[in-house]
C-alpha cells in the first residue's frame, strides 16, 4: 500500500499537472468509491471549480478546490491517478475520471476497488467536513513525521508513555501519519529495534536513533518518488526507493548488516522483515513476543489449511493459493511457525531450503507487480501534453 512517500510523489506530479485547471465535468462507475456523494452529486459540486492546490495529509491526497471545498484520495491498495488526454484509451478499472478543461482528464484507477475519494467542504482553518457536519478523514491523525515542527522533543513527549509495540505503534496512523509497512520495518531495521519490542523498554539513545531513522527513510523515499512494488506508480512514473530497501521483501536473502537471512514474520494482517539478530529483542519482551508470535503461527495454519481445502488435487494451474504447493498442499515455508516463535525469530537462523523458497517468492512477487504496473501504463497513460519548449509538464506562471 502507498505510505507517506509515495503518496507525497502522487500528490506532487498531480500538482505541477493539474493546479490551475478547472474541472468541467465528473464520471464515476464504481459508486462506493466516492465515500461522501453520489456520483451525480460529485460530478454537479465539482463542476466549474478551479484546481488550486494539491497536498497531502498522511496517506491521503488533498486536492483543495475553489469555493471552499476539498477532495481527498486515499489509494489505498492498488489506486493509481494518471493525467491524459481525452482521447486517450481507458481501461475497465478506471473507477473515476475529472474532465478537465484543457481537453485532459484526471483518471483513478484501482484494480482492487478499495480506494475512496471524499468531498468536503473546507473550513477557513483547513478543516475539512462533510455537508452533513460528519467529521473529516483527517481527523484523529497523528503529527506530519517530516514536519519541522516534528521535533525530538515533540518525538520522545509522544513515544513515552505508550504501551505498544514498535512495529504496530509507527503503523498506527493516529500515533504519526503516513508511516506503513515497508518503512515501519526498514526504519526499525535502521535502528536497530525489533518490531516487537514495547516502546517502555526504549532507552533515550533509543529513542533518538528511532526518530532519526523514521525522517532519514522517508526523507530518502520521497527523494527517489517512493517505493514501486505492487501497483505504485505516479502520474509521472515510478518510483525507485524499492531498490534501496534493507529488510523489506527481502526474506532469506541476506541481512545487508550481519549478512545473517532477514526474517519474515506475521503480525495481525501484515508480514514484519527484520533482522533477528541485528534487532535483538529485550528478554523482558520475549514471553509477550512469542505469544504474539504463537497466535500468528495458528492463523498461519487455518490459511494454509483453507488453501489446501480450496485448491485443485491435481492438473491447477496458476490459480494456486500464495504459500500452496504444486500438489495443492500448504508449502513448507523454512522452519514451522511454532519453530519461528520459540526461537528463530529472537535469534536463530532458519534453513537453507527456507532461503532459496523464499528468494523464489520475492522474485516471482516483484516480477508480477513489474508486469503489472507496465500493464497499467500502457493502456492508462499517454505522453503529458507537452509546452511549446518541448518539456512536459504545466506552465509555472
Ligand atoms: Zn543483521
């Protein structure tokens, strides 16, 4: 899912493309996408209103809009905004389209269909609401991590007191926004914490080095316009962060510190990347970690069972459940996940069969979001219109 660097990438390109158009029409085919208004009722608020800004708000776009009103664009999984021309071919997963009126049309495209839209009215403050009063998507996020105002201070008066787990605490985006799974574990990698160590065993150089890693990492990726893995991509292309990645996707390959295999572990619905030996974990967080650890081996199983249960005995093809074998049986994945909770995932390495299954993974899960991605670019993206200097791109004045 796109967190605080790709979002920021999205909302940057859309800005230099779109800022000063106004918007003349709107077509939506997926009603639920639009989470405030009815289709009709969109396209008739948004009509004759001018694009004046585009920003960003943890992992959502805010795109400011003239006569006091916002819309907001979470992409979550698989959303993608593209800029086109009219005539430009589309493609059935494009949910909703903004007619602009240069002749481009502002195009959101969202293969699994969980991305929202949201129009509401801006407060002189920059609040946003509904038309019914209801509270804004923005409420109840935490601070902005690359804010200035985001300080050490700011950091440590936040992270004292809680009683999280690192990992859940930096994705919790009431906690700071933006922050997800991929740089939730690369900046734990960077600092050297395990994810499943509580923020109360922090010590200040902890905490210090926690902050420092955060910013640095978000810093980095919003420099190189985000990680592009699964469907990611920008309306001015992809990003390259995922190239610069430590831990994150890296299961079994080795760790770029220790050169000890990264392992991969599930919390709740998320795998975690680490480096069991680089991020040690505190002995007095080890009983809670292997209970959080044991629970997640069980719902392992009950998938791995489902799987089994679902899949074809024999002659599937491709359709295979992630983690089934060729016979449609669960794979043995490494060590059993009871192995992983008792002692590899607070120190041991796991086997080397564990390694090359899981490079095989990784390699097959970047190889289809590659394809997937170029797929989407070719029937979602013409050239941007281009000035008379032959730069793409909008007019600055
Ligand atoms: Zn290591």
């Amino acid at each position: 899912m796109p967190e605080l660097p790709e979002v920021e990438t999205v909302a940057r390109d859309l800005r230099a493309l779109v800022v000063g158009a106004t918007i003349v029409g709107a077509a939506c085919d997926w009603p639920a996408t639009v989470q405030t208004h009815t289709p009709e009722a969109l396209a008739e608020t948004v009509s004759g209103r001018v694009i004046e800004a585009v920003g960003r708000r943890g992992k959502r776009i805010v795109v400011e809009l003239s006569g006091d009103r916002a819309l907001t664009v979470h992409l979550k999984m698989t959303g993608q905004l593209f800029v086109v021309t009219s005539d430009t071919p589309s493609d059935r997963h494009v949910h909703l389209v903004l007619a602009l009126d240069d002749g481009r049309e502002v195009r959101f495209r969202d293969v699994r269909k969980f991305g929202r839209v949201g129009l509401y009215a801006r407060s002189e403050v920059g609040e946003l609401e509904t038309e019914e009063g209801e509270a804004s998507p923005l409420a109840g996020l935490g601070p902005e991590p690359l804010d200035p105002a985001f300080t050490l201070r700011a950091w440590r008066q936040r992270i004292r007191g809680r009683r999280g787990r690192l990992k859940s605490l930096l994705t919790d985006q009431g906690f700071v926004a933006g922050v997800g799974n991929i740089y939730a574990d690369e900046a734990l990698w960077r600092a050297r914490l395990h994810p499943l160590r509580t923020a109360g065993t922090l010590r200040p150089d902890d905490e210090r080095r926690l902050y420092r890693e955060v910013r640095a990492i978000l810093t980095e990726a919003v420099e190189r316009r985000g990680s592009s893995i699964d469907d990611y991509t920008a309306p001015e292309g992809d990003g390259s962060m995922q190239e610069r990645l430590d831990v994150y996707q890296r299961e079994g390959e080795p760790c770029r510190r220790c050169g000890r295999p990264i392992r991969r572990i599930v919390l709740g619905i998320r795998a975690t990347h680490f480096c069991s030996f680089c991020q040690r974990l505190p002995a007095v967080d080890r009983p809670g970690a292997a209970r959080i650890l044991a629970a997640g081996v069980a719902r392992e199983r009950a998938l791995a069972r489902r799987a089994a249960k679902a899949a074809p005995r024999a002659g599937g093809t491709g359709a295979r459940a992630p983690g089934s074998g060729s016979d449609g049986r669960p794979a043995r994945r490494g060590p059993r996940w009871t192995e992983a909770a008792a002692e590899g995932a607070l120190g041991l390495t796991p086997a080397e069969a564990a390694r090359a299954a899981a490079r095989a993974r990784t390699e097959r899960t970047r190889r289809a979001a590659a394809t997937r991605r170029a797929a989407a670019r070719g029937s979602a993206v013409a050239p941007a219109p281009e000035s008379a200097d032959g730069q793409p791109g909008v007019d600055e004045g």
